[in-house]
C-alpha cells in the first residue's frame, strides 16, 4: 500500500516538538516544509500521478531519507 511518510507518524515521541518548531523556529519550518514537498512528490510518483523513471524515483527516496535524518538530529538537539 503506498502511503505518505508523515513526520509525526515516523517520529510519534516528538509530535508535539515538532507542532511547536514548525510555529516557533524558522529553520525547523523550512527543513519541515522541503520535506513535506518532497515526500508528496514521491507519493505523486508512486501512485503514477506523476510518471518518473526509477531512478528518478530512487533518487527522490534517498534524498527524503537524507532530509528525514537531518530532521530527526535537528529534534534530538533541539
């Protein structure tokens, strides 16, 4: 079944972290907000929305994972 990948779904133990970064610092906004527009992209290519060759859609997984990572470090200090 393809799905989106919601932050606060993979991150449940920051949900309400990452409510209040994304209203109060700016930074965590713009990380949040990339990956939103990038995860929604790989959705528009899995469900054929948006047709993409494999690696194109290799490519946008991996720079999802990437930017997930960085948010997750980003939660952890902050």
């Amino acid at each position: 079944m393809i799905k989106k990948h919601n932050l606060a779904v993979a991150f449940p133990e920051f949900e309400e972290k990452i409510h209040t970064l994304k209203v109060e610092d700016n930074h965590f906004k713009i990380l949040f907000d990339k990956y939103d527009q990038l995860d929604h992209e790989v959705y528009r290519v899995e469900t054929d929305s948006e047709p993409a060759s494999d690696d194109t859609l290799n490519d946008l997984r991996v720079q999802r994972v990437r930017l997930k990572d960085e948010i997750y470090e980003y939660l952890n200090k902050n």
